[in-house]
C-alpha cells in the first residue's frame, strides 16, 4: 500500500507471518532478526522489500532495496492426553 512519508515521520512495518511448514517437534527454528543486517536466508518476512520514492512534485528518485527481517519460533514439547474411549451400548429390539 502507498502511504505518504516524509523526513520528519517516519513509516513503521508490521508483519503478519503466516508459516507455511510449521514444525511439531519440540524446539527451536529460524532465527530472529529485527532489520535483516545478518542475512539469515531462513524464515524471512517477505521475499523483497523495495522502497520506489516520489517527491512531492511527482518526480520519481532512485529505488531503494531493504534488508529481510527474519523470524524465529518455539514450539513447546506438550504431552496431550487423549480422552480413554467410552464405550456406547446399543440396544436393538426386533418386532415379530
């Protein structure tokens, strides 16, 4: 989305990541990195991240590309009880 920016307000990302190979084993994974300077090639919050800047007189300026934040994630090792089966009595009556 294009949102109006100047030098004296600043614009903020935010990212809603969606995993699209979650782990189940109990763990750690990725690894997070706030603005990208580290170049983690795992878990990034999008593919590419280019700023393409007009002045306030339409004038197009250089393009700019942004490093890669990436993200990281804990899954907890959980024991899930399952519930013990109950057993369901059916009675049938036959009619003569």
């Amino acid at each position: 989305m294009n949102v109006p920016v100047t030098q004296f307000d600043p614009v903020q990302l935010i990212y809603t990541v969606i995993l699209t190979n979650p782990q189940e084993q109990a763990g750690e994974y990725g690894y997070y990195d706030e603005d990208g300077h580290l170049n983690k090639d795992n878990l990034k919050t999008n593919i590419r991240a280019t700023l393409h800047p007009v002045d306030s007189n339409g004038n197009a300026l250089e393009i700019e590309d942004f490093l890669n934040p990436t993200v990281s994630y804990s899954v907890q090792n959980t024991k899930i009880q399952e519930n013990p089966k109950q057993e369901t009595k059916i009675q049938t009556a036959k009619k003569v």
